[in-house]
C-alpha cells in the first residue's frame, strides 16, 4: 500500500502553490530518471495538497482565451487573478469556499493510465457527494462531475484539469462547496457553452464546513487508491 503525504495550504495564493506543485512534481520526476540512469531503486513519494485559493481565473494550455469574458480592468474591479497554465483543460474559476485538490502521485505506484486516473478522480467526488444525498455522474466528452446529465438542468459541480509528465501527476480537481457561483458569470466555463454550475451550498441550501468535505475526500481518495495518509507539516515559507 503506497503511503501520501497530505498538505493542507488553507487559502493560499494561486501562483505561490503554483510553484510549490511544481517543485514537488519536478523532486519526484528528478528521482526517476536518476534511477533509471543510475540503476538505482530510490523510493519516489506521493502527495494530496488541499488548498482554497482567492478569487482566480485559470486557463489550460489548449483553452481559448475568449472564454474569459472580462478585461484587465474588470478583473480588477472583481479582485481576481489571471493565469494561463499547464494542465489539460480550459478555463476555470477558484475561489473562497472551493476545495481544490491536487494529488501529486507518481503513477508508476497505482496504474498508467491518465484517463483511468481521471476516471478515480471523478469517482471520488461522486462517492463524496452521495455521503450529501446528492446524485452526481460524468457527462461524456466533458471531464469533470455533473449533476441532472442529459436534461437541460444540466450544471457541473467540479471540474478537473491535470498535467502528467512521466507518470508523474499535478493539478486536479476543483469542487464548488460554498462557492460564489457568480464569478463563473465572468467565463465560459471548461468552454462549455450554455451549461451552468452549482455547489453544494446551492444543491442543499445550506452551507457545508470545508473541513468535513475534505474528510470525506480523502476518506473516498483512500479507499480507491488504496494509500494511506501522513501529515505533512505546511513548509515555513507557504505559511500563511
């Protein structure tokens, strides 16, 4: 049983664990072509970071930039932050009240096979979702977790956007928890047009604590993937 080391960063700024998930998916690659170099068997880790982040817009490396529907001014105005970066998938939103998960998993360890992977992935939030009562299901040919499929009451409740390189993963997932659904109004969403979004806040009509969610995640992400978890303490220089 692969053993992870959990994170949690609470809110932290975009670009800052940006670079920290870089630096831990880059440690781990860096072990695996020194073995394969070398011959040698050095032990690759795992990780889970857990992390709100404030008000952003993320963009992936094959998303249309149309899709964000305001200017540099505007974004200001709104106090959020822009960034085009390297996961699959278009734009996205993060904010206050989001649980955003980003395991950093050498696949070597489980399965290669990134869309098994996404698959797990998806399976978490859906499982973590049913403990609330609440239906979820993937939509085909649109990566993420969704609610009311096939209807025209379709909304997405997460989205999922990953980069592996080497079997190496970063990025993850994004689940609208008590989220304010109208900074989506801002974008098209994933560049899926005329599909809403929802939380869980709106789909229950009460406010979830993040902390229980994320129990449960990591409770669903245990048993799929079958790790187990460490703490690890937050590094000095991500500390709030």
């Amino acid at each position: 049983m692969q053993t992870v080391q959990l994170i949690d960063l609470g809110l932290k700024d975009y670009k800052e664990t940006w670079e920290y998930q870089e630096k831990l998916f880059q440690e781990i690659i860096d072990i695996k072509v020194a073995n394969r170099r070398n011959n040698t068997h050095t032990q690759t880790p795992n990780y889970f970071i857990f992390v709100e982040h404030p008000h952003v817009y993320t963009l992936g490396k094959s998303g249309d930039l149309n899709n964000l529907l305001l200017n540099e001014a505007q974004l200001k105005e709104k106090g959020a932050s822009f960034y085009k970066i390297n996961r699959g998938g278009d734009i996205t939103y993060h904010g206050p009240g989001q649980i955003v998960g980003y395991p950093i998993l050498d696949l070597d360890h489980f399965f290669t096979d990134i869309h098994k992977y996404l698959r797990f992935l998806e399976e978490v939030i859906i499982l973590t979702l049913a403990d609330y009562g609440l239906k979820t299901e993937r939509s085909k040919g649109e990566t993420g977790v969704w609610i009311d499929v096939g209807t025209p009451f379709a909304r997405k409740i997460c989205a999922l956007g990953v980069r592996t390189s080497r079997w190496v993963t970063m990025h993850g997932f994004a689940l609208n928890v008590n989220t304010n659904l109208g900074y989506f109004d801002n974008i098209i969403p994933c560049g899926i047009k005329g599909k809403a979004v929802t939380s869980l806040e709106a789909e229950l009509n009460k406010k979830i604590p993040l902390e229980e969610v994320k129990s449960k995640i990591q409770s669903h992400f245990k048993a799929l993937f079958e790790v187990t978890f460490t703490s690890t303490n937050t590094p000095s220089k991500l500390k709030p």
